[in-house]
C-alpha cells in the first residue's frame, strides 16, 4: 500500500531554533496535512494544503505542498519549549484507499530550554 | 466541549479477556475511524466507516470488530485479547474522507493485555 516516509524520526534542538522536517511518497497526494500529537493527547491538525507548490502559515509554522506532489515541509521558526511533541504528515489521494488519510511514522520533537 | 470522546482512557485487561472501546462525536460527521499507535509504528488504520450502519477494514483488522448502530458513535471491540494489542487507541471522525478539515481526534485510550 501507499506510505510515506517522514524524517527525521526525532530530532534535539536548542530553544530558538528553526526546525525543518519533511514527508516524502512515491504516490501523488491530493492533500497533505500536517499534524501535532502532544504527549498523552491525541493528534491536532495544524495545517492543511491542498494545491501543489501551495505555501501555508499558521503562526511560527510554515508548510509546504511539493510540487510534483509527492512531498511535503514543515519548517518551525524560533521554537519554543511548547513544541515538543509528535509531527505526524499526512496524504490522501481520493483515488485510492477509499479516501483514508495515510500517516507518517512522526517526527519526534524535543526542545532543550 | 464539542469533539470526540473516548472511553475508558486507560484499562489492562488479562489475555483471552473481551472488551469494548466507545468512541463517540458531537460534530455530526458522516465518516469515523478507529488507529491503533505504536512506538516507531505511526498511527494504523484499524476499522472504519463512511455512516451509520457501515463499517470497513483497515491496514490492521484482524482480532478487532466494529460497529456503528448510531451516526455519533463508533465501537471497537477485542473479542480475545492478546498481549499484541497492547497499544493506545484512538478514535478520529471527519466531515467526509479526510478533506477540508482533516480527522478530528480523540485523547486516545490506553489498553495493556498482560
């Protein structure tokens, strides 16, 4: 089946930080959602993009729809000890899979104050 | 607060034991789904649904069953459990098949099989 694959698996940053991650395919998405999973919490969408080469803020968050489709970014500016958490990407192609959103494995995030 | 609510949040239960997780939403969506998340796993489909009375199969089904009588609620059940589906479950819903709006999601519940 489809997956995507979501780096890094986790990564250790200094409070101030920008941090990049990204979600590659081999199958084109319609949407790509990115997701944040606080601990003992469930997962909270943060951004959604739906055109290719389409480019979305939400506050420090920026993220991006690749242009050929099969890829997303997430960059996050100046962190802040609040973002630690899960980053889940996430796909969906209404021509497969019966619409269902296909998850990356997360990206761990965890902020040194 | 409008949203998903899981119930129980936390249960350990003994291997061959049943139970029934209880997902339930107040936003009116059509579509509901039910994941199961592991340590390097990511979150996996286990069952979903498209509307009341109609349930489907995920990525991982097998030794799980569904049901969704009710519009606002969708129920997972483990006739055997076994100590595999230690894990923490959740629940999620949407408007249709992921699009505007994403999944909505539940705090998730807890199950330990020992």
């Amino acid at each position: 089946g489809q997956q995507l694959n979501q780096s890094p698996q986790s990564m250790f940053i200094q409070e101030g930080e920008d941090v990049s991650m990204n979600c590659t395919s081999s199958s084109i998405f319609n949407t790509w959602l990115w997701y944040k999973q606080d601990p003992g919490e469930g997962p909270v969408l943060l951004i959604a993009l739906y055109k290719a080469g389409e480019l979305t803020s939400n506050g420090r968050l920026t993220a991006q729809f690749g242009i050929t489709r099969k890829d997303s970014f997430l960059n996050i500016s100046a962190s802040i000890p609040s973002d630690v958490g899960i980053y889940f990407c996430a796909g969906l192609n209404y021509g497969g899979s019966q619409g269902n959103l296909i998850f990356g494995k997360g990206t761990k995030l965890s902020v040194k104050p | 607060n409008a949203g998903v609510t899981q119930t129980p949040k936390f249960r350990v239960l003994k291997t061959g034991q049943s139970m029934t997780l209880l997902c339930a939403q107040d936003m009116n969506h059509e579509y509901m789904y039910w994941y199961r998340q592991d340590p390097g796993m990511g979150l996996r489909l286990i069952h979903y649904s498209v509307g009341e009375g109609t349930t489907a199969k995920g990525e991982v089904p097998d030794g799980y069953n569904v049901s969704r009588l009710k519009k606002q609620n969708f129920l997972l059940g483990l006739e055997s459990a076994a100590p595999s589906q230690t894990s923490v479950y959740f629940c999620a819903s949407s408007y249709g098949p992921g699009a505007l709006n994403g999944y909505t999601f539940g705090s998730g519940t807890r199950l330990t099989v020992v």
